[in-house]
C-alpha cells in the first residue's frame, strides 16, 4: 500500500513539474522574433565569428549566417534585444551590416581572408562611435 501511495505521489509530482516546465516554455517562445539582415563578410572563419558573436548571448534563440548571400537570421528574445543592439554585437566584433559600421580598428584586425570590401559611409551606416552613443 505505502509503495502505491509512493508511485502516485511521484507520478502526480512529475506530471505538475512537466506542466509546469512546458508552460514556461511556451511563454518565453512567445517573445522570440526573427530578423535578417545584411552581414559583410567571406569565409568560414568570418561565419564562426559573426554567429559566436550572438550565439551563447542571453536573449538569442539562434544566428545563422549565409557566407553566399551574406545573409543573417537571428531568432532573439524581443523582451530582452531589438535588432539594433543585435547589429551593434557584431559590428563590435569588426563585421559591417547593412546599418551599423564596425570602428575601422576593429575590422583591421580581422584575419586577411576575413577582410572583405567594406561598404561606402553613408547615412544608412552608422558609424561605431555613433552606435556607442544611442546605448
């Protein structure tokens, strides 16, 4: 009778945990959102430095980066980020997007495979010091 009692009791305890569990899951994917964008860049080393640049970071989903169409798409936690400040992590780590410019130390120090033809200035993209501003 006690190991009934028992097997009930964890049986009941488990199933409001994963309730609970899944609950909470779906409320935090609620606030994910999906954005993409333009990232310069080349090769394979450029991809593992612009998506380690997000991924790990609290409030990312995911980041894929398309070295082809130099295309980035980003699930993020709109709660937490917005785009601007997603672009403003990469170009800190020397990659230009289509509006946030990274400092031209930065991209400088980029291996030479990785240093692509950056994009003119122009309104459209803001300069490091700018970015560093609007926080």
């Amino acid at each position: 009778m006690k190991k009934a009692k028992l097997k009930i009791s964890a049986a009941l305890f488990l199933g409001a945990f994963a309730l609970t569990s899944c609950g909470y899951a779906q409320e935090s994917n609620a606030n994910m959102e999906t954005t993409e964008f333009k990232v310069f860049g080349n090769c394979g080393m450029c991809e593992k430095t612009i998506e380690g640049s997000l991924n790990g970071q609290d409030g990312i989903g995911t980041a894929d980066w398309d070295k082809d169409t130099k295309m980035i798409s980003v699930s993020y936690d709109a709660k937490k980020l917005d785009e601007n400040k997603i672009k403003q992590m990469i170009a800190s780590v020397g990659y230009d997007t289509d509006s946030h410019r990274a400092k031209k130390s930065t991209y400088s120090s980029l291996p030479g495979c990785c240093q692509y033809q950056r994009p003119e200035k122009s309104n459209e993209i803001n300069t490091d010091e700018q970015n560093i501003k609007s926080k």
